[in-house]
C-alpha cells in the first residue's frame, strides 16, 4: 500500500507555502530602482518648474483697500488693482453677510489706462465701486479679476 499524504519534508511551514502560492519572485537588483527614482524626481521637478513659471506672475491682481456702508441697503468697496496700463480687466467686487453669504454682487469692468494714472508706471489703479444690497452686509471687496482684452 502506498501512501499518498505529504512527506515529513513537504509538511514543513516554508515548502507547504511554497507549493500553495508558488515561488517568491526575485526582486530587481542593480541600478533600476535607483534610475526609476531619479527620473520620477526629475519630473516632478520640471512639473513644480512648469507650474512656478505659469502661477508666479498673474496678469492682474486686486488689493482690497476698503468697505463701509453708504446707505442702508448700499455698500462702497474701495479697491487696486494691478495690471499692464495697455490691458482691460473685468473684477468681481461682492459684499457679505455675517453668515458669508454674499448679499450684494457688481462685475466691473476696469480699462486701458496711461502711463501717468495710479502708481507702479500706470500699472496699480485705484477705484471705488458702490452695490446695492440684499441685507446689510458686514465685509466687502473683489472676489476675483481676469484680463478680458489685452
């Protein structure tokens, strides 16, 4: 009679495992996990490169300089704006709530200017806008600015 179970040798923790998943692979020796590293560094430093150079300077910014309430239901924003002289430039100006909700909204449009208005060359401009309002507001300014014709 023949048996047909696992030898004393098979039964041994390493061989049992072995036989039931297979082999252990051997890992990748030598220079390849260091050239793979380096070049995904690389780029990963051009891309913080690429986006450095794109973010770093905006064609326009705004600087909120001022808020105060006119007149019930109406809101002054005071606010710079930094641009090329040549550029024209759309702003967002908005006025909150106590809550943050915003309670009063205006798109201004802000034009070519000369050299010799503002400071900075004609490049920072000062300008007021004023908003009707929902409720009273609390805080006001520009949300955001884009060039709209260079």
């Amino acid at each position: 009679m023949s048996t047909t179970g696992p030898t004393a040798a098979e039964t041994s923790s390493g061989t049992s495992v072995a036989n039931r998943y297979g082999t252990q692979k051997r890992r990748p020796g030598g220079k390849t996990p260091k050239v793979l590293a380096g070049v995904a560094l690389g780029l990963a430093v051009a891309a913080a490169a690429v986006v450095a150079a794109i973010s770093g300077n905006p064609p326009v910014s705004a600087k909120d300089v001022g808020f105060h309430l006119s007149e019930p239901l109406q809101a002054m924003v005071d606010f710079e704006v930094t641009k090329d002289p040549a550029a024209t430039a759309e702003c967002a100006v908005q006025v909150l709530n106590e809550q943050y909700a915003v309670v009063g909204w205006k798109s201004v449009t802000i034009g070519p200017n000369a050299v010799e208005e503002g400071a900075d060359g004609g490049r920072t401009t000062a300008h007021r806008v004023q908003l009707r309002l929902e409720s009273n507001g609390v805080s006001g300014g520009v949300n955001s600015c884009w060039i709209i014709k260079h």
